[in-house]
C-alpha cells in the first residue's frame, strides 16, 4: 500500500515528465517553424507560416525566455524567441535591472545596440577597440545611446528603484558574449598568465565567484539604499576548455537568446564546479596538476631545497678541509717544537741535520728543514 506522501510525491514526479516532454515538443516545433521560416523563398511565404499571435511579443511575460541574475532580467525578442523577426535582419531587447544591479560587461558579435533609458538614469560605459579611449555616458529617462558592432559595453543602475532600458538591434540574432563569464572558459594557464601569471590554483578560485548576468552592482550603492548584497547564483560560468568540447545548458543561459535557468543548467554547473575542486586536488608531489604542468609553487620549493642543500654540502665540505688542515698543523708542530722555559716554541730534532746548507733536512721526512726559533 502506498502513503499519501508517496501518492504525492509520484503525482509530483508524473508532472515533471509531462512538463518536461510538453516542453520540449514545444522546442521542437518552434525550431521547426524558424527552418520553414528560413526556406521560404519570399516575405509573403513567411507571412503565411505565421498566426497573427505569432506576430506579437510580450516583454512582461513572467515566463518569457530571460537571462537572469541576481540583479534582475534581460529579455529577448530574436529569430530563437520572436520567429517573425526572422528575414527583418531586426531584434529588440528588455533590460529589467533592480536597484544597484549592473548588466555585466559583453558584447554583440553580430550587431550594434541601440539603447534608450525608459524611467530612470543609466549609466553606460563602453570600450570600442584597442586604442580607443573609454566611453561614460549618464542616461536620463528619454536618453539614448549607440554601441558600436563588438564593442565592449555595460550598463548600471546606480539608483534605488528599479530600471528599465530597450535596446534594438540591427540583426535577428545579434548574440551575446559576455567578458568575465567567458574569459575564465579559457585553459586555466591561459587566464593565469592573461591575468600577470596569478597562478591556475588562484584562477580556479576566481572562476567560482564570477555571477550570473545581471549582477549586484558596487558596495557603495548598496549602503546608499540601505540594502544588502544578496548571494548571486553562478551557473552562466563557461565550462573549462579541458573538460568540454560542447556548449552546455549552463552556457546557453548566458545569453540575450537564452532561455530561464533550468535544473539541467545547475546541474552542469555542479559538474563543473566538481571538477575544477578534483582538478585542485589532484595535484601530485611531483608537481604536476590538472593542466598537465608542473605548479610553480612546487618548483619554487625544489629550487629553495635544491640551494640548501648544495650550500650544506658545500659548507660542510669546507669545515672538514679546516679542521684537517689544523689537525695537520698540530701534529707539525708536536713533532718540531717543544716549550723552552721561557715559555717561547723551540725547535727539537731527533738528531743532528746534516747538510751544506739549501739541502740540509731534519731526518723526519717533513720536507727541508726550517726553524724559526734556530739563531743563526
């Protein structure tokens, strides 16, 4: 017999199911409208694919397709969300960002932005090129601004109260590359020597406090409107390039064209996580790690070692010469000279040298005879 609490938890598990195969037949046949709308050979045939609801898109909609954070939401109409943008070369983008939040820096591979501030001021900044200067734009209600086809550019609310910003662009599917979350994408050695050659364990550590897009904006805002930072989901982090050939649902998330954050994208990014910990442990006494070269801290340590003990084997070597060469000069001078009653060494000889003076020797097998203390 089953418990109420299983009945339950079956039904709960059944809705899941259906939901999720509901979901994806419903991807599945938009992606088959956007193919037919792609190969339809003029305006009019695309027309006719298209119910008249087909050409309507609601910005508001809870459950429209959203790239989401922490600070906020940026919704999307493209060819993937809005099919009756297909063939217009045209999309339109929502930006919903709460008090003190920041549309993080990116850029669009495939199309300039055009922006207009809707009810408060937003701040913009922009990097078009190298050698281009930095662009800082304050944006009032009615304001707008332009950023150019692969710039770099962000957006900030640095007020209290909520935002909201549209940004048109001149291609269906103009794409999303965001810096921060792609950057740490890269081989760990790669970032780590981007970053000044920080070391990969520190770059493994940065990677995981990189958040989601939109983000919580400074601590000085935040004090400003007495609120507090809230923890921010990281799950838009591109897999590591070791561990990956495929883009993931946590990647696409980070997207004007993604859709909501699902339970696969935070698997993936559990994954992830995992294995950038194994990699932090996997590293080995003989200092290699997960990117398959030798730490630098560990060969900082051998080379420290290494110095020691060549200056320990030198030292050594050093005093055992001293102390067999005194030991040789004391056994010398035992053999040569004795104590007068003066107190001052004279030079004794088992018997008398013999010689004619440059060859003369003491008979003790020493070498030629010397005596200091001898008067002439």
């Amino acid at each position: 017999m089953f418990s109420k609490g299983a009945f339950v938890l079956a039904l709960a598990a059944a809705g899941v199911r259906v939901s999720a195969d509901a979901a994806a037949d419903a991807k599945a046949a938009e992606a088959a409208l956007v193919a037919k709308l792609r190969l339809a050979p003029t305006a009019s045939d695309r027309v006719g694919l298209l119910t008249d609801e087909q050409f309507v898109f609601d910005f508001f909609d809870p459950n429209a397709a959203a790239t989401k954070g922490a600070g906020g939401r940026i919704v999307t109409a493209n060819a993937a969300t809005f099919p009756a943008v297909i063939g217009t070369n045209s999309a339109m983008a929502a930006g919903f960002l709460d008090a003190c939040s920041m549309n993080t820096p990116h850029t669009h591979p495939r199309a300039t932005e055009f922006q207009i501030s809707v009810n408060s001021t937003i701040r913009t900044g922009m990097i078009t090129e190298n050698g281009a200067r930095f662009i800082m734009t304050d944006l009032p209600p009615g304001s707008a601004t332009i950023f150019p086809l692969g710039s770099i550019h962000f957006q900030v609310n640095d007020g209290c109260e909520p935002a909201l910003f549209i940004a048109a662009f001149n291609s269906e599917d103009p794409g999303v590359l965001s810096v921060a979350q792609r950057l740490f994408g890269l081989s760990s050695d790669i970032v780590a020597a981007t970053l000044g050659d920080i070391g990969v364990e520190e770059v493994e550590g940065l990677e995981a406090l990189i958040p989601d897009n939109v983000a919580i904006a400074t601590d000085a805002c935040l004090k400003r409107c007495g609120l507090q930072r809230p923890p921010q989901p990281t799950l838009q982090l591109q897999p590591p390039a070791a561990a990956t050939e495929t883009q993931t649902d946590a990647t696409k998330a980070n997207s004007h064209t993604t859709e909501a954050a699902a339970p696969s994208a935070a698997a993936s990014g559990s994954v992830a996580a995992g294995k950038n910990l194994a990699a932090n442990l996997a590293d080995t006494d003989d200092g290699t790690s997960g990117s398959d070269k030798p730490s630098p801290i560990i060969i900082a340590l051998v080379a420290i070692n290494g110095v020691l003990v060549v200056g320990l084997a030198v030292f050594g070597a050093m005093y055992l010469r001293k102390r067999r060469a005194a030991a040789r000069v004391a056994r010398h001078r035992q053999l040569y000279t004795s104590i007068a009653a003066t107190g001052e060494p004279v030079f004794v000889a088992r018997e008398k040298p013999a010689g004619d003076g440059d060859d003369e020797t003491h008979g003790l097998a020493h070498g030629p005879y010397y005596d200091p203390h001898e008067s002439k």
